[in-house]
C-alpha cells in the first residue's frame, strides 16, 4: 500500500553530456542528481566531476577528456509522495516500471529491455544508497559493476514518486531520460526500489546493451542462477546472524561473505557466513553481501535486506541517592551508583516543581529561598554506545 503526502514536493534534474571524440559522438554526464547517464564502453570518463543541482552548465568540466562539453536544465518541481511499501509491492513495481519502459520502446519501435539479475543487483544497491543517505545522486561506478561485455551503459535515477506510473511518466517527460529508455543499442536494464526511514521511495534504472546471440542472460554467456542471499536468527547484540546464499548455478559456486552497517560501511572481519552484532551496531541496519565465484571464474554479488539491531536495555538502572537536608540554604547531593554495565557518562539535571532550574546540571545542587515548600527532583541520563535512552529521577520536598 502507498499513502501520499501532498504538502512534500520533489525535483527531478535532468542532464546530458555530448562529447565529441574523433568522427563520432559519445553521451556521458558530470556525476549530479537525477540525470539521465550514457556511457559508451570506448570513452568512459576516469572520474565523473560533480556539479551542483539544478544549474546550467556550458563548459569542460573538470576531469573530462578534452572536447567533452556539458549542458544541465532543471525540470518543474512535481507532488513528492511519502510511501510505506511492503516488498512484494516494491518487486511489483520494478516490473510495472519494465513493463511501461518496454511499452515505450515498442512506441518507438526499438525492442524490448530484458531485465537481468546481476544488474539488478547494481541497481537494487545503489537505491539502498540513496535510501540510506536521504540523497538522490548517480552512481560513478555502476559502469565497472555491471556485468563486462557491454557496449553501451546508462543509468536514470529518481526519488518521491509513489507509483510506477508516476516515475515512468516524470522520466518520459525528460528529454535526457526518456533518450536512456528508448535508446535502441540498450539491450538490458536493471531496476531498483528502496524506501528511506521517512517512507519516500528511490528509483535506479541501469541500462546495458550487449550484442550476439538471444539466449541466456548475456551473448556468449550460460544462463545462470544467483538468489539474494536470506538472513536468519537475531539481530539483537550478542546473538547470531546467519547468512544464506541459497542455490545457485549451474555447477558448484563458491561464497564469499561481508557484512554491512546501514548497506555501505564494511564491518571489519566480518566475512564468514555468520554474524554476531555488537554495541556498534545498535540503532544500525545490518546486512550481507555475498560473493559467488562460478566454475568458470565469473563473479556475481547479491545482498541481502537489511535488519535493525535493536538498543539494548540496561541491566541495572536505579534511581539516584540524594543525600543532604532539604532546607533552604542547604546543599543536596545526588549520586547515580550501581548502573549495568557502567555507563560512559552521566548527565544531571535538578527539577523544581516539574520545571528545569537553569545552570542546574551538577551532582549538587544548593537550596534557594524560591525552593521552600516545593518539590525538587534530580533526573540522571547515562549514555553508552549502543544502548537505549534511559532516565531515571529522585524527588524531596524541601520545607516551608
């Protein structure tokens, strides 16, 4: 089910790049938000230069091959659709997003995108990304990911749109982006879907054109099988992750496992098919991805969904001692003991009546003549890496 919020608004920007080297010419863009890519296999850019959002270029940029010259325009701002997806609606919609994508072509009178798994893959991963940093980029390696052999590679990116319909519709509006649809020398695409913690969705559409034979995934490649792997167990600190790469084929394929934080951060030595999440991770997502290596000495990477490592509670959280008479003039003090495990800090904060007192934040705390006859209370607020917010107060009443 997608639910829409209508006061969000969303940018698409769209952008193409043409260079001219020798007597042809070549398509590629600098690396900046949501614009159409276009990379021929004999001119890929060393780097993709950055350039900022919604602006016109007209220039070399930086890091090009000489002779490469750019032009950006900004599209319209259209609706920005919170969402809330299950995946099986997210897998709906990468074919819905085929489906249109191909119907486009057949308009156009160019055949039809196969959609692969190992692109997929590079897609899939890069709208994790997105997802992840709340931020819509292009990928600059996604041409180096995609399986090798091809001829031509784009990529379109996207992010607010709550359908397929939506985001089909916004890309065949865009010059740049409609190009990468329906170019005729594109021959696979890969879709991703990915939904950040505030519910938007982030679209990738990785294109590939390969030439020879119709069978099988690729011309002069066997058909293969390769699943996302599966997690199993707990994913609370302490217990056990265990990664499942399923069947894959043909023939015997070899893992190699590594374990992510929140998708793009490696966990260092975390490369077996089982994980024991620790207090780093608290808070964080974790996942796998797995490296299978085919008897004929082709790779293919696959990852997992993610799971959250929920905070974990203390053991032991009493309330604060507070020693001292509580008169005017005298001296309270608190002392938070005998929390587990020990935490890292502790902060103070002395209350009276239910309202903060200001600059009172030590562990002791002198009665002022505004404190007779009301209630005053110390709250204390541990923190430790990994663990769970938690408070704890003390009340006296001071006399009249």
């Amino acid at each position: 089910m997608v639910r829409l919020d209508a006061t969000r608004r969303m940018r698409l920007l769209g952008a193409a790049c043409a260079a001219t080297l020798g007597a042809g010419t070549l398509f590629a863009v600098p690396a900046m938000a949501a614009e159409p890519v276009v990379l021929p296999a004999a001119a890929v850019p060393a780097a993709m230069p950055a350039a900022a959002p919604s602006s016109t270029l007209s220039s070399t940029p930086s890091g090009m091959p000489s002779g490469m010259t750019s032009a950006a325009s900004s599209i319209a701002p259209a609706p920005l659709a919170a969402a809330q997806s299950a995946p099986s609606d997210l897998a709906k919609m990468r074919t819905q997003i085929l489906d249109r994508t191909n119907a486009l072509r057949k308009a156009a009178g160019v055949p039809a995108l196969k959609m692969n798994t190992d692109i997929n893959t590079v897609a899939q991963t890069w709208s994790r990304a997105q997802a992840s940093k709340k931020k819509m980029s292009h990928n600059p390696s996604y041409s180096k990911q995609i399986p090798s052999g091809w001829r031509t590679a784009g990529e379109n990116v996207a992010y607010g749109y709550a359908s397929a319909k939506a985001v089909v519709t916004a890309w065949k509006n865009s010059d740049g982006h409609y190009a990468n649809m329906v170019r005729s020398t594109f021959t696979h695409v890969g879709i991703g879907i990915a939904l950040d913690s505030k519910g938007r969705l982030y679209y990738t559409q990785t294109f590939a054109g390969y030439s020879g034979g119709k069978s099988g995934d690729f011309a002069g490649g066997s058909s293969r099988t390769a699943l996302d792997p599966t997690l199993s167990g707990s994913a609370r600190a302490g217990k056990t992750l265990t990664a499942k790469p399923g069947k894959w084929k043909p023939g015997t394929v070899t893992y190699r496992y590594q374990w992510m934080r929140n998708f793009k951060t490696k966990i260092s030595g975390a490369t077996k098919a089982t994980y024991k999440p620790t207090a780093k991770d608290a808070g964080k997502r974790i996942s796998v991805r797995v490296t299978g290596r085919f008897e004929d000495g082709t790779t293919a990477v696959r990852a997992s969904d993610t799971r959250k490592v929920p905070l974990i509670a203390y053991a032991k959280a009493p309330r604060p001692k507070v020693s001292g008479t509580a008169k005017v003039g005298r001296t309270l003090t608190a002392k938070a003991s005998g929390w587990s495990p020990k935490p890292s800090k502790i902060r103070y904060q002395w209350y009276r009546n239910g309202k903060a007192i200001s600059g009172a934040t030590k562990t002791k705390y002198r009665l002022k003549s505004a404190d007779a006859g009301k209630k005053i209370t110390v709250r204390v607020a541990p923190t430790r890496t990994g663990y769970a917010k938690t408070t704890r107060s003390t009340t006296v009443k001071v006399k009249s």
